[in-house]
C-alpha cells in the first residue's frame, strides 16, 4: 500500500489538474484523504494478524498486544517463522 502512492498520486494529480485547471492547490487532499484512510485500515489489519498456531497477535507479545514489531520474521509468543505451516519444520515455498 505505501508503494501505490507513487501511481495512485500521479494519476490522481493529472486527472485533477486537467478537469479542475483553476483550482486551489488545497483541494488536492479531497484525492489524498482516501489513500490515507486506505493506509491506516490496511495497516490495522496487517498489525492484528493472529499465529495460526498460537493464536496470539503475530507481531506482538502476549495477549494485549505489548512489544509491537512489524518487521518480526517469527511469531513473538510461539516462535513460528513467516510462511512456515503449523506443523512442518521448514518454510513453505
């Protein structure tokens, strides 16, 4: 989502600047709020994803969610790497 500014923005820009050619550069943000809005509710529900194996948060420790770390390559509470089933002891392709 942070990367899809570049085209979201430029797209948004150009398609604003050409039907409203007079208007106030402020009212750029009407384009700008929803990918911000976007953001923030993929971003919640990336940080709330649970272990399959513990049930925990993934990216953070014990159940009220304490220690935030969203660049964790393994569970914070059981140990499970990113990608790795339940029951195996290596990753999934």
């Amino acid at each position: 989502m942070f990367a899809a500014w570049i085209p979201y923005g430029m797209v948004g820009g150009l398609a604003f600047y050409k039907f409203f050619p007079n208007a106030n550069s402020n009212l750029v943000f009407v384009w700008v709020i929803p990918y911000v809005i976007t953001l923030i509710v993929v971003g919640n529900m990336v940080s709330r994803f649970r272990c399959p194996k513990c049930g925990y948060r993934f990216y953070a420790f014990g159940p009220f969610g304490l220690g935030h770390n969203g660049f964790a390559r393994k569970c914070r509470n059981c140990g499970l790497r990113k990608w790795q089933c339940p029951g195996s002891e290596t990753p999934s392709p």
